[in-house]
C-alpha cells in the first residue's frame, strides 16, 4: 500500500469529506493504490453521498505527493485547472490539499479516467500497429500549440520579447546552480559544451512542456479518449526540452528504434526537420544522468520523490549506459566519472 496504508486513508479523508456541509452522509470506498510512481501516490476511490433517498456515487483520483512540497502541488493543480479550461485533454481538478489539512503530504483531487492500459498497446516496431504512437504524438504536438498567453497574468516576463536564448540560457543557469550546489563536477564538461551550443537554439515561440510527457503518463477512458497526467515538472519553455526528455526516456527503455519511432513521427506531423535537437537531447541526458546521481548520493526525499525510487534508479544500469552512450556520441565527451557511476550500479 506504499507509505499509507488502507485504514489510515479512509479515516483522514472521511474526516475530510465530514466536515463539508454540501457531501451529506458521505462514505468512502477505496478500490486500488498506484504506489509505482516515483513521485507520487494514486488513490482511487467512490464516494458516495447524499439523503437516503437520492444517493450519489462518484469516482475520485487522489494524488498524494509523496516528496513534493506544497507549491509544487500548487504549480501541478494549476497548470492542470488552466488546461482544461483552454479544452486540452487533463483530468478536471477539484481539489488542493495543504500538507496537514488532511495527510502530512499534499494532494490533488481529481476525476478519475477508467479505461484501458494505453501504453500496452504502444508500438514496439514500425511494423505494429501505429495509431496509439500517432495519437500520443498528435497529443504532443497539440499541447505544444496551445496559446498560454491568456492563461498567465504576466506573459512577457515568462517569455521576454526579443530574447530568443532566454528560455536555453534559464535552463542551463538551472542545471548548473543544481549540480553546482551538490558538487557534481562530473557534468561540468556537458555544461560548457552546450554553452557553446547556444547559437543554435534560438526559439521563436515559447510553449507549454509537460517535462515527463511518455505512454505511462497517457491514460485512454472507455470510450477511447486521451487524457494527459503527471504535470508535477511542467512549466514554459522551449518545446525541444520537451521533446528530447521524451526521447531521452524513449531511448532509455525502448532502445534506439522507440527513439526513432518517436523522432520521426513527431518530425512527419511537424511537417519538418526540428532545428538542433541533438543539442536540447545532450541537455535531457544530462539532466536525467544528473537526477539519478543527486537521488542517489542525498535521498530522494530531498528530490521531491518516492523513497521507492532509489531502489529503481538503481537497477537502471542498462538504461542510463544507452543515455551515456548517446551523450557521447552526440558531445564527443567521455566523462570517466559517469561511466564510474554507472559501474557502482
């Protein structure tokens, strides 16, 4: 049952829903826990409320986030809030809990989209069936799209008119001041490279990036539709961020044929070759072998993750040796102080 077990959920979110005048008589059915996140908890549950005589039952999703701090939450709720109201696929959001309110931890109440697996049917090979790699893509592409302008109060501080490196020179001054804080000389060497980098990256158009977009996080209702979840890292940016962490994590655990797959399709509904992605995939292989060498030397508690994702950062060996491999290719680099990493692993 992950860090909560079944009693102590039903107690504290009965209490929670007692304390409402509008749910009358409220009782809570718990039906399973998604505990394999790194992040996070998934709780599903029906409650059921009402007088006796016009009983309701609705199905909720509770993410209790396990590492995350408050505004994190807060950033993932309204970001979810804003893209249902500008009609982009995401579970309609109702509910933001405060650490202590209800668990120790955060949480968002959400509805619950029931259906099929989705990234079981994910293609493998170009000779499977291809629509749920077109649907995901197309999914990307229209979230890429999406005019966000009119969704923040402050749109020319997010994206500064006239400044087309902002959004490549952010994310470089985020990932050094991170690896800097925490001694990680090891990258130092990426870091400069892609400094050197930055005159190939200039973006005309600003969007937002989900930051973990992949087939586990794609959830298909019954009636086939595509909802998008997890947006705990999503913020605005360059969209080639975006889309070398998802080839960066197609790479990992698909092999170099999912990163193509992925690559090409995304390229064939763009209608064109994307300007410098290698660049923007060192930096995600970066960030990634980065990640897993932070959680790993101070805690994933630190990292705003589950304690259970150490142990599987852990038995990514082969995983992370293909990113290292890439980042290599693409950089000309050979950091001995990864490759020792990857060694104690």
């Amino acid at each position: 049952m992950g860090s909560m077990n079944k009693s102590e959920f039903l107690t504290q979110l009965s209490a929670y829903y007692q304390e409402k005048s509008d749910f009358l008589e409220p009782e809570i059915n718990l039906e399973r826990v998604i505990d394999t996140g790194w992040e996070s908890e998934i709780f599903i549950y029906t409650l059921t409320h009402g007088p006796q005589s016009a009983r309701k039952s609705v199905k909720y999703a509770l993410r209790l986030l396990i590492g995350a701090d408050f505004p994190s939450a807060e950033g993932e709720y309204k970001t979810l809030a804003r893209l249902h109201k500008a009609g982009y696929p995401v579970p309609q959001v109702f509910h933001l809990g405060k650490p202590g309110e209800v668990f120790e931890r955060p949480f968002i109440i959400m509805q619950c989209i029931e259906g099929g697996q989705y990234a079981h049917r994910f293609p493998k090979t170009p000779q499977d069936d291809l629509s749920p790699l077109r649907g995901f893509v197309a999914l990307f592409r229209q979230l890429h799209m999406v005019d966000w302008r009119p969704l923040v109060s402050n749109p020319n501080e997010i994206d500064p008119p006239g400044l087309p490196y902002h959004h490549f020179d952010r994310q470089l001054a985020i990932f050094s001041e991170y690896f800097s804080k925490a001694d990680l000389t090891s990258l130092e060497p990426v870091i400069g490279w892609l400094r050197d980098q930055r005159e190939k990256t200039a973006c005309e158009r600003a969007s937002i990036i989900h930051y973990d977009f992949h087939p586990d996080n794609i959830l298909e209702d019954r009636d086939g539709k595509l909802y998008v979840v997890d947006w705990t890292s999503a913020d605005i940016s360059d969209y080639r961020f975006d889309l070398a962490w998802t080839l960066t994590l197609s790479l990992a655990y698909g092999g170099e044929l999912r990163r193509e797959m992925v690559m090409e399709e995304y390229e064939r509904q763009m209608g064109e070759k994307i300007p410098a992605l290698e660049v923007f995939e060192a930096a995600a292989i970066v960030r990634r072998i980065g990640l897993v060498m932070l959680s790993l030397r101070h805690g994933t508690d630190e990292m705003g993750m589950r304690p259970e994702a150490a142990d599987a950062m852990r038995r990514d060996k082969v995983p992370l040796g293909r990113l290292y491999a890439r980042l290599k290719n693409i950089t000309g680099l050979a950091l001995l102080e990864i490759q020792a990493f990857l060694d104690t692993l």
